[in-house]
C-alpha cells in the first residue's frame, strides 16, 4: 500500500518540515538499508579483524596496506553518482508512466448508463453484464503482473465464485485457452464481449444513438490500449544490462571502499585499538548510495508487495461498486430539479467562509502587470499615414508629432519587385485600387 505523508507537509512554514517524517519506519530508507549496512560493517569488521590477528607475518600486513591504499586510491574512479542518478531518473519517470496507464471504468459507466436507457430487467442486465465484463478484463490484466492479485485469483474457478464470471463463460475461456495456447492471458476477451453486448443493444434499439454506441465503443478501446500498456510494461523491463552497470557499479564501488578505508599501523591514530574504529563517513556514504539504489528497486515494479506499491487489490472491489453503482442504483436517477441557492442573482460574488477559512477570504490571482501604469500622455494613439480612416476616430495628433512620425514611417520606394509580384509601399494612398489590404504595417 502507498505510503502518504501528503497531510503532514501541506504547509512549509517553520523550521525542518521533513525532519517529522524521518520517524516514520514503513516505507522509509531504514527499512529497506539496514540489512545491506549491517552486512557492510560486518565485512568491514572482518577484514579489521584479519588483519589484526589473522596475519602474524610482517609480509602479509605490508601486503594488505598496500591492498588498503590501492583500493582507496581508485575507489572513487568508478561514477556512482552519475551512472545511480540517471538510472533512478529513468526507473521513476516509468514508475510514474505505469501509474497513469492504470485504466479506470467511471468514464463507461456514466456513458453506459446515460445511454442504455430502461429500468426493464433486459436493459438492467446489459448494464450490468458490460461493467462485468469489463472488470474480469481489468482483474485478468492485473493477475499477470500482480502477485497480490495472483494470489486472490489463482484460477478461473475463482473467478467463479466471486461472482466475476459465471459457469458457461469459465468453460468458454478454458476452451478458447486450450485451443489456442498462449503465455499471455487473453485479458481482452471480456472486453470484445462487452464490445459486441453494446452493439447487440443497439440493433435491438436499446441504445437510442449512433453516437452512444459509438462513445461507449471508444471508452472500451481505451481500456482495452491502458490494459495492454500495463502488460507490456510487465514484460518489457529496464534494459537488464543497464541495471546489471547499475548494480555492479555500486556493490564494487563500496567492496572497494570497506577495503580502503582499513586502518593499519602505518596510519596515525591516537590508540591502537583498531577495532573500536567505526566508518561513520563510510557508513553515511553508503546509506545514501545503496539507499537511492533501493529506490530504483522498490520503484521498477510498482506492482510487487513493497511497502510503496500501489493498492491493486482494493482497485478491482472499487471499479466493480462504482461501476455497478453508476448503470444501476444511480441510472437514470437525479435530485428533484430546483431554484438554487443564488437563483435571484446573476452570479454569486463569493461564496461564505468559515472562521478557520476566513483569512483566505481575499485570496485571489493577481496578474503580473497590474502595477505598470502608462502615463496619459503616453496613451495617445500614433498612426501611419496609411491609416487616414483609423486617424479620423482616434485621439487627434497635433501636426509637428504627426509630420515627425510620417518621415520616420515614409519609406524611399514605392515598388520594390520580388518573384513577378509588386509590393506596395505604406506611403501610398488608401483610395489606391491596387493597395493591398494583406500588407503589415508597423503600429508603435
């Protein structure tokens, strides 16, 4: 299930509004490092301890310096940050994309329902049986990339006896299955029976429109194309030899770290008690990089059991309640046609506010130019002398302004020939018969 802490940082006022969340323990880095770090140091103890009693010639101590000063030397040579950050980037751009492609049946119920008219039982089923149909398509969809939903429905007799499909439509499946075999569950055949079920309404004049049919129709195939895309981000994954680099490049980089930041005798220390020496830089660096690989894994497939997944198990009981809601209980149904509340006015000014709501009472967008005041003599229109009709209705220039301007606008040529065709200078007259009325002129 996700993990939101949405309420806790809907404001940022005051001093380290994350800090709170750092207690948290479902969901956060702690839980998904401490096992790799506890790992790290019992590594790093081991080899301290090594080298304090399990060499007891002077050539194996001068061997692992050595070891010990090349590996902290080149350590760093290897670009984790580079390599981890780009691969995260990728890895939560589709953790995103696939959150999106997860279809949703409000958009065909309220259609199906606003246009399979009739409180008669026939009409009754024909709604129901489409938002049925349509679910057993969503749920066979999610069963091939969701182990929780897996585990709920492991066959199609459970499908059964949840209600999702009945007898003769679970052999039909079966039958189509051992026909024509495949990897793949055919999650779209709910939906191709859903399809001819709303075309079958209309030759039998139960769905009124052309349009109805055909806007229920579309909604299908869209569910249908989200439904694929689930699919086919199950079974196309993140290129494996880049998340091979990935995580190659991080466990190598620290197997070289808890190898070189050993301490030996030819390093100064204030005691010679080598094994009360803790790597808490090191220990901090790899929290943060085996952290942010963490997230890589937990985010590449958001389908799994992780703490951060998505709620698919509760999606399909939610799309079977709404959908059924929108084509039965609620179909054909609204409150009694009344006045409103502001039916003597145009439109209501504001709406009222509590006392915990009232300090945003004068809250409202403000444009970016609302403080830029053009003085009035700057407000006066300037024309071109090709512009005589707009001059006469505007505000009057006086004639040294207007014998300025016509110099600055009166251009040398009159014609100027370009491909055969004539262009016409802004200095002619308006009455020209040959003026262009496509020319651009220039307003200052």
């Amino acid at each position: 299930m996700t993990v939101t802490y949405s309420s806790e940082v809907a404001t940022s006022n005051g001093i380290g509004i994350f800090l709170k969340l750092l207690k948290r323990w479902k969901g956060s880095i702690y839980k998904i490092v401490w096992l790799d770090l506890m790992l790290y140091l019992i590594i790093y103890y081991a080899l301290n301890l090594l080298y304090m009693y399990g060499l007891d010639t002077e050539h194996g101590k001068k061997y692992f310096s050595k070891l010990v000063i090349y590996f902290s030397k080149y350590a760093n040579s290897i670009p984790l940050s580079f390599v981890l950050g780009f691969y995260v980037n990728v890895v939560y751009n589709r953790w995103w994309a696939q959150y999106t492609s997860i279809p949703s049946i409000d958009n065909i119920a309220i259609l199906v329902g606003a246009s399979i008219q009739g409180k008669d039982e026939k009409s009754k089923i024909i709604r129901r049986t489409i938002i049925r149909y349509v679910c057993v398509a969503f749920t066979l969809t999610l069963r091939m990339i969701c182990p929780k939903v897996k585990k709920r429905f492991p066959s199609f007799d459970h499908f059964v006896q949840a209600g999702l499909l009945n007898n003769d439509e679970k052999t039909f499946m079966e039958k189509l299955d051992k026909e024509y075999p495949t990897y793949c569950s055919k999650y779209w055949l709910p939906l191709a029976w859903a399809a001819n079920i709303t075309t079958g309404a209309r030759a039998d004049g139960i769905l009124k429109t052309e349009l109805g049919l055909k806007d229920i129709l579309t909604q299908i195939n869209n569910f249908r194309e989200k439904c694929k895309i689930l699919w086919d981000y199950d079974r196309i994954c993140v290129p494996l030899v880049y998340t091979q680099v990935v995580t190659l490049a991080v466990y190598l980089y620290f197997l070289f770290k808890v190898i070189g930041t050993q301490i030996t005798e030819n390093q100064e220390m204030e005691n010679n008690l080598f094994i009360f020496h803790f790597p808490f830089m090191s220990c901090v660096e790899f929290f943060f990089y085996m952290g942010w690989l963490k997230v890589a894994e937990s985010l590449i497939n958001p389908f799994g059991e992780d703490d951060d997944d998505f709620e698919i198990v509760w999606m399909i009981d939610r799309h079977l309640q709404v959908g059924y809601l929108l084509v039965d209980q609620i179909h054909n149904e609204h409150p009694v046609l009344t006045k409103d509340y502001h039916w003597d006015q145009i439109a209501p000014k504001q709406l009222p506010f509590t006392v915990a709501s009232q300090k945003y009472m004068n809250e409202h967008p403000v444009e970016s130019t609302r403080k830029i005041n053009v003085k009035e003599h700057e407000q006066v229109l300037v024309f071109r002398d090709d512009m005589e009709s707009l001059k006469e209705s505007g505000p009057q220039l006086d004639s040294a302004r207007r014998n300025s301007l016509k110099s600055f606008f009166t251009s040398k040529k009159s014609r100027t020939p370009l491909g055969g065709r004539t262009i016409i200078s802004p200095t002619m007259e308006m009455g020209n018969e040959n003026y262009d009325l496509g020319h651009s002129y220039l307003r200052s």
